[in-house]
C-alpha cells in the first residue's frame, strides 16, 4: 500500500477519535451500560491508532524536511544532520506502515474478554485424563507468567489422575484474544505409566476457550433459573460433607440460530461461600449462552479463512506432544519445536505468537492491505 492510499484510509479517524471522546462522556450514553462499554472500547483503540498515526505523519514530515534541506543547503554538517534525520525516518517508515494496516483491520470485539477454558479427557482412558490434568498444568504456568488470575469453576478428576474434565475462568488483560487459539483437539503421543511393554500409545484431550460473558452481553431472567444445592465432597475444612455449599441451576432457554429449547445444567463447588458460588454458576452461564448465540459469528469467520488459525472449531486436531522424539508440532501453521519439556511446563508464548503472525496475514489479505 502506497503512502497516500494509507493516508486517505487514516483520513476521518481523528474525527472520529474527537467524537467519540466527547460521546463518553455524555451522561445519556454513561446510562447506557451497553453502548457505553462499545465506545469506550472503541476509544481505547482509536487512541493507540491516532498516537500511531501521529509518529507516521511525523516520519513522512521528517522526510520532506531533510530532502529539502539536502537540495537547497550547502553547509556539510546540515547536510550531515539531514541524511542522517532521513534515514532515521525511513526506516520508522515500515514498521510503522505495518503497525498502522493491523490496527485498520477491524478488531474482534471478544479479544479484550475474559475467558473460560475447558479442559475435556478424549480418547485414550486413563492416559486421557492424566493428558487432560497435564494441559491443566501447562495453561496454569502459562496464565501465572503472565499475570492472570486463575480459579477452576468446575473439575471431574481421572481415576488415575488428572481430570476427566476440568473448567476454569481467567481473568486478566486481553485474555481471550490470545487463549482462542488453545481451542481444539490436542493429542499426545507417549509410553503411559500404565504402559508396562513400553509401547507408545496416543490419546487426546479437547480444549475449548469461550469469551466470558458480562452481565448486559446476554439477557436471562433469573425467575426461571431453577437452584439446588448439595455439599461439596472432596477432601480439607470442617464443613465439607456438613454445609450445603455447592449450587447447581438449571435455566430453559430458547437458541435464537436455531429455535430449539435447551436445559442447561451448571454445577459449581468452587469455593466454600455458596453466594459466590452462586454468582460464579451465573457468570457461566452467560457465558454458555453467549457462546451459543454467538456461534454463527464464529461459524461465518471460520468459512471466510482458510488457514483456520483461530476460528473456535473445537473438533480439529491442532497439536501434537510426541514425547520420545521430544517434539511439539501445531498443524494449523506447521511449526515445530524441540523444546516439549518447557512448552509443558507453561513456556507456550512462542507458539501463539507465530499463530498471531499467521492471523494477522491472513487478515491483512482479507482486508486488502
């Protein structure tokens, strides 16, 4: 893209950034939750678009001043002082370029949510949930090396060890929009502990990660949602097996893609205060809602990629953990590392990383930029 093309798509923004900043804070907006949140969003981001902006236009000025200080000026030391202002700016120029196309391409508005991540045994048995208890591990390290904050909502444990299934809610900045591209069948190729003629066996676990919901994303009529509450097993403190500190709700609710009446059952033992959690079951509940009739959004990006980098298709197998040859391979992009021991161990960024780099390609061509 030319320099003036570019210029012409920045054309308008800084409008737009001037509206939006006086529109926040209208006290008619400021009472609309909904619209409030959307335009507060937006100015976050038209605000690191304009700073952008502001270094490029300053770049291409730069430029002109130093061209037309080399043609007109004959002192050698301006003439020094000029080339190198202009080479300086020159090369600010595609790094710049290239952070300003990315910022064009519209954002997916679920990337600053919070997320919930499933972790689900597959195949394989008891090697299945000890996989599944060992991905749980991984996006642990990985959540806590980057600040988040973690709290398992919901786990089934393996008879072996692990989880049969596992479900946590992380909290933190811009969480979602790095964890989507966890979402998918992940296969691990090892000898089992259970192994005793050292054979390697294959199994898998499917990690599904969904935006959490905020309470105006979704409408629910908390009316019909229907509690029950039980004790919570497991091991530690006195009350457990004596207080009724564990909540379950069951919620009829209409799928507007398809018309169909569903019972949705949510269980939550996570702490043992069953007002919070009460208002965790509630948040994953939105949450499974939201996730649900958001599905055609999801299903109408996923037909316009091709590369299928992050589209949430929950059944496509998109990585493998070979053990005997110590080796991690994504196959949406395929990529491979030799580094399984510390990928296990949560060091994961190099891989999403590289799966960003692949999206934001394929977005720049969708976008003609």
């Amino acid at each position: 893209m030319s320099e003036n093309s570019l210029l012409s798509r920045l054309d308008g923004i800084e409008s737009r950034f001037e509206e939006v900043s006086t529109l926040i804070t209208d006290p008619d907006v400021i009472a609309d939750m909904k619209r409030y949140v959307r335009l507060s969003k937006e100015y976050k981001e038209l605000e690191k678009l304009i700073a952008e902006t502001r270094r490029y236009k300053a770049a291409l000025d730069t430029i002109d001043e130093a061209r037309s200080i080399l043609d007109a000026e004959t002192d050698a030391d301006l003439r020094d002082l000029a080339r190198e202002e202009l080479d300086r700016a020159q090369k600010s120029l595609p790094e710049l370029e290239e952070s300003i196309k990315l910022m064009l391409v519209p954002a997916d508005p679920e990337d600053s949510k919070n997320a919930i991540l499933e972790i689900r045994a597959g195949t394989g048995g008891d090697e299945a949930a000890i996989f599944a208890g060992d991905l749980f591990k991984m996006y642990t390290r990985y959540c806590e090396s980057r600040g988040w904050s973690v709290a398992v909502t919901s786990a089934s444990e393996g008879a072996a060890g692990g989880f049969k299934e596992v479900v946590m809610a992380v909290s933190g900045d811009g969480v979602y929009g790095i964890l989507k591209y966890e979402s998918g069948v992940h296969r691990v190729q090892r000898v089992p502990a259970t192994e005793t003629q050292g054979r390697v066996h294959t199994s898998a676990a499917t990690v599904a990660v969904l935006p959490e919901a905020e309470p105006f994303d979704v409408e629910i009529n908390e009316g019909e949602i229907k509690w029950d509450t039980f004790r919570s097993g497991g091991a530690g403190g006195q009350n457990v097996n004596k207080v009724e500190s564990g909540v379950r709700l069951r919620y009829m609710w209409k799928n507007p893609n398809t018309g169909e009446t569903d019972e949705i059952l949510i269980e939550c033992t996570e702490t043992r205060d069953q007002p919070k959690n009460k208002e965790r079951a509630l948040s994953r509940l939105r949450t499974y809602i939201y996730d649900r009739e958001h599905q055609k959004y999801i299903d109408d990006i996923a037909s316009r990629r091709k590369t299928l980098v992050s589209t949430g298709d929950r059944s496509a197998k998109i990585r493998t953990y070979n053990y005997p040859q110590g080796r991690i391979t994504d196959h949406r992009i395929n990529y491979t590392i030799y580094n399984l021991q510390a990928f296990v161990d949560g060091d994961i960024q190099d891989v999403i990383d590289h799966l960003i780099v692949a999206e934001n390609a394929e977005k720049l061509k969708e976008a003609e930029l």
